[in-house]
C-alpha cells in the first residue's frame, strides 16, 4: 500500500454456509448472509490491467472476476481460496416468463464477542432461522 492510499476492507468466507464476513478498518465487522446455497465468489477490487493495456495484472483475480465467472463460467476469475476485496453470492435460477424469484440477503454489523459467538455456529445452523420475524413489511410501517 503506497502512502496516502486508504485501506480498504477484506471478505471472505467464514465457513458458516453462505454467510461473507465483511472487515474494514473504519467501519468495522459486517456479515452477509445469503438464503439457501449461493455460490460465494471472490476477487480482488484491481483493474484489469491486461484488458484495458495490455500490462501485468497485479494479482489474478481481479475486478471483472466475478462477472467473467458468472458470464463466461471462467472459474478461474475469482479467488479459490474465498478471500478478496470484493464478493458475490452467485444464484442459478431459471426463472419462466412471467414468474418471480425471491433472494434474500441479510446484512448485520457485529461487534468483536458476536464474532466469536458467530463462528462457533454449528455447520447446520441458519442465520435466517428468524429471518421472516425481523424483516416482515406485514405491518405496513417503514
């Protein structure tokens, strides 16, 4: 990081399904968790230096990863290791004319001891286990 460059966030997977854990030195602990079994994509938030100049790209996974693993199925585009600065939970659905399809993502700030109680969820717990209840727009209220 050269001076004056801002230190940006990292995500990566915490191993709890399909939930990202979202740190940044300035805004603190975040994690999405996305419903059901999204595929988790991660890449690095670079340019792509070779397709706009023809330069080295100063990592292999870099901005348009994600979208060159959705669009193009190039796996290798984003980070195997489930780390970067930039995330996706990739949903395949096929969805017939007329039809909807809903997908839910919960995003919460966790202070450092909901952290630690966050990773010690079992493999089969689920963070919308009391989704419905905290997101219902039933009531007709903001």
């Amino acid at each position: 990081m050269t001076e004056g460059q801002a230190r940006r966030g990292d995500v990566g997977a915490n191993g709890h399904g399909s939930q990202i854990v979202v740190e940044h030195p300035t805004l603190g602990c975040y994690i999405l968790a996305a419903e059901g079994a999204p595929e988790l994509l991660f890449t690095e938030n670079e340019t792509n230096l070779t397709r706009l100049y023809g330069a080295a790209n100063p990592t292999p996974y870099v901005k348009d990863g994600i979208n060159d693993a959705v669009v193009q199925g190039r796996a290798d585009a984003v980070n195997p290791a489930g780390v970067g600065t930039k995330a996706a939970a990739h949903y395949h659905h096929v969805i017939d004319p007329g039809a909807t399809a809903v997908v839910r993502l919960r995003l919460r700030k966790i202070e450092n001891e909901e952290l630690r109680i966050e990773n010690t969820l079992q493999s089969g717990d689920s963070p919308f286990s009391i989704f419905n209840s905290q997101f219902s727009i039933s009531s007709g209220r903001c």
